[in-house]
C-alpha cells in the first residue's frame, strides 16, 4: 500500500496538471451556456430561411433613426435602450412565434433576447454580426 501512495505523491503533478485542465473546461463550457441563454445566433443564411416561415417575425431593436436608415424587409422595429417601452411593446407579442432579432452589431439583440426569455418567450434567433454584416435585400 504504501508503494501506491509514494507513486501518487510522486506524481501528484499529473493530477494538479488534471485539476486544472477540466477546471478550465468547465469554466469554457459555463461561458458558452451563458451565452446561449437568450437565444441561438444565426447565420445570414439561415436567419433568411426562417424569416420565410410562417410563424415568423422579424425583429429590429435598433433605434428608430438606424430603422429609417435601412433595415431587413418586413422587420418590426422596438428601440430596446428605451427598456420600459421594449418591454410594454414586447409583451403584447405572440410568445409562441420565432422571433429573428437583430440590431448592428449584436449586442442589442443579445440585450433584447434575455429580456424576452424573462418575459417567456423561448424562440429566439440573433443575426450573426447584426446589421452591420448584413448583405441582403434592405430597406
């Protein structure tokens, strides 16, 4: 027995070196849950194909001058830095339709998605890269 434990202290290293590592993957994994707690972000390609679907809306939480400037076809436009307003106008939605949010860059409508799931809603999609990386028709 006591040849085990001078071969575990002997190596006691590896098992540091192991603690560390699956820490550091944990905390990797956590991150990427919290980030994925609003919603999905989405590709150009794929926020178009379900833009065509039915129960579908199209949501752009940038400001109204931004909107005026140019926006996604068919998008609805609710101000999310106006928050209490953002939040008045969003809980009048259908819950159960897919919501494709979108702002410039990404961080508005990451903002306006975790603001939607505490008001329950649960189909949430993000453009990836916001308006800003959008190539498609505009308005």
């Amino acid at each position: 027995m006591s040849t085990i434990l001078k071969e575990i202290k002997s190596n006691s290293w590896i098992f540091i070196a192991a603690a560390i590592m699956l820490a550091g993957l944990c905390g990797s994994v956590c991150v990427q849950a919290q980030d994925n707690l609003a919603g999905k972000t989405i590709s150009q390609k794929k926020f178009e194909r379900l833009s065509k679907k039915k129960n579908a809306v199209i949501l752009d939480v940038r400001t109204t001058d931004e909107y005026k400037a140019g926006h996604i076809p068919h998008a609805t436009q609710i101000d999310v830095l106006k928050k209490e307003e953002f939040k008045a106008q969003i809980s009048s939605l259908d819950k159960n339709k897919t919501y494709l949010v979108y702002c410039r860059s990404g961080k508005r409508s990451k903002d306006a998605m975790n603001i939607m799931k505490e008001l329950g809603f649960t189909k949430l999609f993000d453009l990836n890269g916001g308006f800003s990386n959008w190539t498609g028709a505009k308005e």
